[in-house]
C-alpha cells in the first residue's frame, strides 16, 4: 500500500449516494455489520399481514417499503430529505404508495385515526402525532439509532464527540411513547459493531450521514484519516460499536 492509494480512496466521497441506498459499500463487503438480535423486518411483517392501512415514516428513497409486498390496501409513506422524495414517489407510486413531504413531525397530512400500522426506521417523529394518525389498538414500530452511535468515528478523526444525541436512548423513547397514551409491548437495545474495510468506505459513509461529523471534509480531517488508513493496513479494518433500539406500542384508545 502506498499513500497514492490513499488518495485513490478519499475520491471514494465523491461517489454519488441517494436516496437510503449503501450498496455501493455493503454489496462489495467494503462494511460489515453484526447481525442485531432482531430482525426490523420481520416486525413489521408480523403486524403488516393483517394490516389495511400503513404509514412508512422517512421511507428514504422507499427501498424498505418497496420489498414488503404485498403491501395493505391503503399504504402511504413520508419523507424529509428533499432529494429522496423525487426517488421515493418513482418507485413507490407505481405500487399503489403516495409519498408526503414532511417538514413538521408533528404536523403530518393525515386525518385522525387514519392507519392501523404505522412503521418508522431510523427517523424522528411526535409520539403524539403518532397517536393521533392511529387508529384504536393500532400499532406503532420504531426502529431508533441511539445517541451514542459510531462515536468511535468521531474519537479517531478528533471530532466533536457530543452531538447533541447523547440523551437519545431506548429508556427516553419508551418514557415519551407511554407518555402520548401508548402501551409497550416489546422493546430491545444493541450494540453491535461495524467494521471498515477501507478508508474510503468511511468518507463514502460519512458523507451519507452529515450529522455525525457536520463539519467534515477530506481537507479538514486528512491527516487524521491517513492515521486511520494505516492502522486498517495493518490490522485489516476497524471496528466502532453502533447504537440501535427498537419498540413496538399500541395505541391504549
């Protein structure tokens, strides 16, 4: 290895992402991530084959929902991120879903009661707003990433290590959802690890994810990454723990 490939790996930002799709790294076995204790999944599936109504809240680029068919009679999902929404609708639109712009979690386009099945990964939302869009003994299923996620990240490059997530836990979540008139009927927290195969994959990822170092760039933090590429040299990767939880609540009336 020499430090021409290094540089031939920091080009890997400038590698196009869209929508919530990182094949680009994980099909090429470039990342790795211990299998959590759960499947999101299957979850979902468990409460979506009876369901006739579903809300997929921040469906990214509609990826996830579009593998759940066949999806319930009235399926509507939700998305922030501006350039994702373009995507979303091309896929999802053709199967029946209509994709909502968001700006507001707790302002969404929804009469009340509307859904029985209401789905969100890794996205913020109103546990009230939630409440009020579902149904009686409807159901809501959150997957969360935690505050403390990939920390390891920004200890290595020297960045900032409180975000402001720190607080963002499984016992915070549960605490807010009982308190918007939920019951919760599972929940469970991980820590898994991922590993980087390259340090190119690290700039291709944080670029997808802004808010876990927001002033990063391959100028401010290239000293810090050479140190990083060496150490995946001789030891093959590295490896930093990521934060995730998941809940499953009914709505009590």
């Amino acid at each position: 290895m020499t430090e021409s490939y290094f540089q031939f790996l920091l080009k890997q930002v400038d590698t196009p992402f869209e929508g919530w799709d990182f094949s680009y790294i994980s099909d090429t076995g470039r990342v790795a991530t211990e299998p959590f204790p759960w499947s999101y999944t299957n979850w979902v599936l468990k409460e979506l084959f009876h369901s006739e109504s579903m809300l997929d809240m921040g469906t990214g680029g509609g990826e996830f929902l579009s593998k759940l068919l066949p999806l319930p009679k009235m399926t509507a999902a939700t998305e922030r991120y501006k350039p994702n929404i373009p995507i979303a609708r091309k896929r999802l639109n053709p199967l029946g879903v209509k994709v909502y712009e968001v700006e507001d979690d707790s302002k969404l386009l929804f009469k009340d009661e509307q859904f029985d099945l209401v789905i969100n990964r890794h996205e913020s939302y109103s546990p009230d707003e939630v409440n009020r869009i579902l149904q009686h003994k409807g159901i809501f299923i959150t997957q969360q990433v935690g505050g403390t996620d990939n920390l390891r990240l920004n200890e290595l490059l020297g960045a900032p290590m409180d975000f402001g997530y720190a607080e963002w836990q499984l016992a915070k979540a549960v605490e807010d959802i009982k308190a918007a008139g939920f019951t919760i009927l599972e929940k469970k927290e991980a820590h898994p690890f991922t590993r980087f195969y390259d340090v190119g994959t690290i700039c291709y990822y944080l670029k997808a994810i802004p808010w876990q170092i927001d002033d990063f760039s391959i100028e401010k933090y290239e000293k810090q990454l050479y140190n990083i590429h060496k150490i995946i040299e001789q030891k093959g990767y590295i490896e930093v723990k990521s934060d995730r939880f998941i809940i499953k609540a009914v709505k009590n009336s």
